[in-house]
C-alpha cells in the first residue's frame, strides 16, 4: 500500500503537504521561540510534515522515520541534509535513544499501525519530559470527503467495503485520539479540526489516482475485477459528475505534554 512514492504524491501526498502546515500550527505553535530542537516525524512518509518544520524553523532537526524503503529514500532527497535524519522503522519499535527529541509527531499514520497505543507508548518515550506528542488523522467517519465519497461508493457497489472503512476510523472515533493521549499518561490533552480544502479539475485527477494502489482505499480497487472497478467508477461519476471537484476534508488532531 506504501511502496511508490511518485504514486503516493499523486495520491495523498498532494493533501498532507496542505494539512502539515496547520497540523504544526495546532501541535507546536507558530512563533519562532516555539522553535523546538529537534523533532520526530513518525511515519514520515515522502517527507511532507518534515519538509514543513524545517522551512519553518531554521535551527530546528528532524528525525524522521517510515517503514517504507521507498518514501525513505525520497524524503532523504528532500529534506535538508545536515538537519535531517531520515531512518527505515517502525512506529511500534522506534530506534531512537528515550527522552531524545523536543517533539514527536505522526501525521495520517496511527491507523495504521497493528497497535496505536504502543505506537503512542513509544512517541512518548522518545520524547523529553516537557515535549510535546501531536498525531491527526483523517475524519474517515464524517468529514473526510475525498474517501468518505470513495468508501460510500465502494459500499453500495461492494457491500464488503465497509469492513475496511469501519477499521480506518477506529482510531479517530468517539474522542479515541484524546483518549489515546490521556491513557498514555500524557497531560495538557487538546484537540480539534483542521479542513483542507481539495480541488480536482476534472473527475479523472479524483478518480486516476485510486489506480494506483496506494493506501486501503487503492488497494481495495487494485483488488477488484475490471467489470467491480468500471462499476466503482461509474458509481462516484454518477456522485461526483465530470468536474471541477471542489471539497473540503477534514482531519483530526490531537496534541499532549510528556510529564515532567
Ligand atoms: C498516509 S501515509 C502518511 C505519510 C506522511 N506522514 C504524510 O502525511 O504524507 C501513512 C504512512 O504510515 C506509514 N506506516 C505504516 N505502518 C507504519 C508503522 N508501523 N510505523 C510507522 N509508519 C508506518 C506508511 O509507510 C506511510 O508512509
């Protein structure tokens, strides 16, 4: 589901880069003396949320971490070297000393880890007595229009469908973000809504992209027959019409203070 990177830009990437730069506002602030030293980006991806902190503060250093050999090795071309250190992990063992960073971060990631409290167990443990832990995730169960329209659509022509969708929300639902932050023992628990407006010229720039197999929606289309895909897509045209596409998606976010 992760292992083209040119792919996962066409696909998400495009809408992480816009959602980084409020995510960050949200998490860490924006005035220069919020300026931390250094921050993890936990499944980092292409690079997107790192690409943000370093333009955004220019002492700052970004430890920056993703499963994928292949988002690895292009968020390493992009991110700023001698700022930056860009390692093939795992959220759920984190391969950074305890109490290292300043900050660590996960955006579009905690539902998809096998287990999101040892993923938020071991963010906390990298990062200082002090630091901060932020995490968003989109609103799969109501704002998230882009793949709520997808899934929506992918159930009436797939009944199946559903059980993936209902998974990708769990993480979110309910007040669950808040509530991870809180059972890990975190403290100064807040969160809320960040909107990202989409725009896509054509139903084509919606739809291609679900093509190419990136994240569980692309997988799910990769795994259906041509007459299940051309009915998929004839369904979300019908929603949808020819374009432009204009939407605004929804993510949640969430942000806590380690103890001192
Ligand atoms: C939707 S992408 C988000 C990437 C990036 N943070 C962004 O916002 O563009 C989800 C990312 O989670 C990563 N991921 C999946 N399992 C993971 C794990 N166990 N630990 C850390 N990252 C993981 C994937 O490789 C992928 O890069």
């Amino acid at each position: 589901m992760f292992g083209d990177a040119a792919a996962y830009e066409r696909y998400m990437g495009r809408w992480s880069t816009v959602l980084a730069p409020g995510f960050v506002d949200a998490v860490l602030g924006t005035s220069a003396s919020a300026s931390p030293a250094s921050v993890m980006d936990v499944g980092c991806g292409t690079g997107n949320l790192s690409v943000e902190l370093l333009a955004r503060w220019p002492l700052t250093h970004v430890v920056a971490i993703d499963p994928s050999p292949a988002f690895v090795a292009t968020a390493r071309e992009r991110l700023t070297p001698g700022r930056s250190r860009v390692l093939v992990g795992s959220a759920m063992q984190l391969p950074e000393a305890p109490a290292s960073v300043d900050a660590a971060l996960a955006m579009l990631v905690l539902n998809f880890l096998p287990d999101p409290v040892v993923g938020v167990a071991e963010m906390r443990r990298v990062t200082r007595p002090g630091g901060v832990l932020g995490a968003a995730v989109w609103d799969y169960g109501g704002g998230m229009a882009m793949l709520r329209t997808f899934w929506d659509a992918a159930a009436h022509v797939h009944p199946d469908a559903g059980a993936v969708d209902q998974a990708l929300d769990r993480p979110a639902r309910d007040g669950g973000l808040e509530g991870l932050f809180t059972d890990a023992g975190l403290v100064d628990v807040a969160g809320g809504l960040l909107e990202v407006p989409m725009h896509f010229p054509t139903f084509a720039d919606y739809w291609e992209p679900f093509l190419l197999g990136i994240g569980p929606a692309g997988d799910h289309v990769l795994g259906l027959d041509d007459a299940g895909r051309e009915a998929l897509r004839a369904e979300l045209a019908a929603r949808l019409g020819d374009g432009p596409i204009e939407m605004t998606s929804t993510a949640r976010w969430v942000r806590a203070t380690v103890p001192a």
